[in-house]
C-alpha cells in the first residue's frame, strides 16, 4: 500500500502506531504515538524518535527474521516513567510497532511484591523473637524458672501477635470479596455503639482512658452488616484509646445529617474524638494504606497490625459511605464516618 493510502488508516487507530518502511524511515504515525515519541516523525529515521537499544534491536531481529516480537519500552516525559509494552510485527514489508501502557499493571504487580515483602516482614520479627526465646529455653535458661517464665510471658506476646496479624489479613480479605455486595439487615447504631463501647471498657481503663457516648439521633437504623460495623468502630475507639492521651477522654458522637453533601439523601455521622497529640497533616491521607503508620514502633508496642484502618475504609466503601479523618497535632484526633440512612443512597460519583 502506499503511504497516501495507509496514513489515514493509521491516523484514525486510537492506539499508538507506528510504521517503519524497509529504509529505517517512519512511513506513518498517528497522533497517540506522537504523545510517546513527540512530533514530526515521518520521514525521520526511526532511531531518532526511539533511542532504546532494545526496540532497536527487536525491529532489526524481526526484519531479519520476519517473526513477530515484543519489547518494552520506557516512555520518559513527564513526572513518571510510563512503561510500554511494544508489539514488533511485519506489516508487508513494513515494520508496525504498536504501544500498549503497562504502567497500571505494573503497578498492580508492585503493589502486590510489596504487600507480601510486608506481611514477610511482620510476621519475621515474632517468629525471629519466638525461635530465640525457644533455644534460650533449651539451654541456658532451662533450669532457670525465672528466666523461664517471663520468657514465656514474651513469647506468648509474640504468638498473639500473629494471630492478630493473621485475623486481620483474614478479614481483610473478606472484606475486598463482598466490597461490592449491599448490606441488606437494619442496624441500631446507638445499641451497636454502646456494646463497641462495653466491649473495650476494660481496655479503656487499663489506658487510664474514659469513653462516652453522646447519641443526638436516638433510633437510628442504617442498611449495615452489623458484623462489619462493630468491626469498624472497634477499631476506631481502640485507636483513640490506643494513640489518645494517657489518662484521655474519648467522645463517640452520634448524630443525624440532613443531605450530607457527598452522600445522595440522608445520613448520620459517626464522630470518635480523642485529645490525644494528633497526627501530621501529611500522615492523615495515607493512613488507610495497608501497613502504614505514623510511628510503626508505637503502633507494635500496642499490639497494632496497621491493617485497621485498610479495613475500616473497605466496610465503609461497601456501605456507601465516607471516612473523614480530621487531625491537628496537639489537638487530637476526630474521626467521622457517614452512613446513609436510606438504601438508595450512597455516595455521589
Ligand atoms: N486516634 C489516633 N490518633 C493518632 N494516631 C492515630 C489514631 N488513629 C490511628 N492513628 C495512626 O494511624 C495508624 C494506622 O492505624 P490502624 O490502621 O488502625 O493500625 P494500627 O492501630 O494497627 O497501628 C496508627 O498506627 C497510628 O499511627
Ligand atoms: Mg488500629
């Protein structure tokens, strides 16, 4: 075909194209490969629009060849790098190279590396810690009852640990599985706070901390899995008891909103208020990542998997609603979380 004749076809593709005649030159480009290789490609040697040495090498291997092949290719304008997977294959006697971006995927692998280098992690130190204590028991502790018994004490700290950590992967992944199936039982949530509330009194306490509870939307009933919502507020009020002041007072506030903006139709909010030392604003929209948090050592030192709150934003997706984490270091900590009240509602896309 001739170039007058293909250009147009090429043009119209709405995936990145580019045609190499059997001179090396660019017969036809189109305007999504110009956004990767920049402009005024044809009749330019190929070379000087793409420099990497391995598309290189692929369009002379399939020419020679005349077997088709894929490359990767690195696009480099712009903040980020954007990686392509690019497709060599003969078009006549043409070279066509088509870009596929693989940066998502890419990132998809990566964060699953990363979360299993995670999990590898948490899990290593307690086993490291447990495999010690065991041969100091076996030698040179073994006849020592002292030694025997706070070792003992440290070892099950660390196998609770795991357990913790393993109950929160768990739960974790049950949650991503029904994220996009509706809760269909009304829940009280006034009665569901006051038994989180109840639940966490001894924890509370050995905290030195006070919970109290303010409802201003007494009967409330929500569209909730009741399961997952003492889940939610588990978390929450043990986090403000857990990162509050010593000795703190911790508020959980019910209270209806008329048309909450982000949420279609009515909703209540949910509000755990701590006057603990609060969190640095640029922690605060990172805190719902798996593994993060602010002071990793506080958070083991309290018995924290740093899952919780990648949990609490996966229920609450699946009820439709919105977590609000409002901080100021010095002055506490609020977290709110807004549930529609209606079945239809939910939040606005
Ligand atoms: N009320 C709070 N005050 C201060 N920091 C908090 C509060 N709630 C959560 N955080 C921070 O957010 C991090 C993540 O919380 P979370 O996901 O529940 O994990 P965990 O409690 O297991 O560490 C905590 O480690 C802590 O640094
Ligand atoms: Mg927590």
């Amino acid at each position: 075909m001739t170039a007058e004749r293909i250009a147009p076809v090429i043009a119209a593709l709405p995936v990145p194209v580019l045609l190499i005649g059997q001179d090396d030159r660019v017969r036809a480009s189109n305007d999504a490969v110009t956004a990767i290789l920049g402009p005024n490609l044809v009749g330019n040697h190929y070379i000087t629009a793409i420099r990497q040495p391995a598309v290189i090498a692929a369009v002379a291997e399939t020419r020679m060849q005349r077997i088709s092949r894929h490359v990767r290719f690195t696009g480099r304008d712009g903040a980020n790098d954007t990686i392509y997977r690019v497709a060599v294959a003969m078009a006549g006697d043409d070279i066509a190279l088509t870009f596929e971006d693989q940066t998502a995927a890419e990132a998809v692998g990566q964060m699953r590396r990363d979360f299993v280098a995670n999990v590898s992690h948490e899990l290593r130190t307690p086993l490291t810690a447990l495999l010690g204590f065991i041969e100091t028991l076996n030698g040179a502790a073994r006849d020592d009852p002292e030694a025997r018994d706070r070792f003992l004490g440290i070892m099950s700290d660390e196998a609770n640990r795991m357990t913790r950590l393993v109950d929160d992967l768990l739960s974790l992944s049950r949650v991503e599985e029904d994220e996009r199936v509706r809760p269909r039982e009304q829940v009280d949530l006034g009665g569901l706070l006051s038994s989180v509330i109840k639940a966490l009194e001894p924890q509370a306490s050995a905290a030195g901390n006070t919970v109290a509870l303010e409802i201003e939307a007494a009967g409330t009933m929500v569209p909730g899995d009741a399961g997952q919502l003492v889940q939610v507020f588990s978390n929450l009020i043990e986090n403000a008891i857990k990162y509050g002041a010593q000795g703190g007072a911790v508020t959980v506030t019910l209270k209806p909103r008329k048309m909450y903006p982000r949420l279609r139709g009515e909703a209540v909010q949910i509000i755990v208020a701590d006057n603990g030392e609060g969190i640095p604003t640029h922690h605060i929209a990172r805190l719902t990542e798996r593994f993060y948090r602010v002071d990793s050592h506080r958070s083991r030192e309290v018995g924290g998997t740093g899952l919780g709150l990648a949990i609490v934003k996966h229920i609450i997706n699946r009820h439709r609603g919105r977590l609000l984490i409002e901080s100021e270091v010095g002055n506490g900590t609020n977290v709110s979380i807004f549930l529609p009240i209606s079945q239809g509602a939910g939040v606005a896309s």
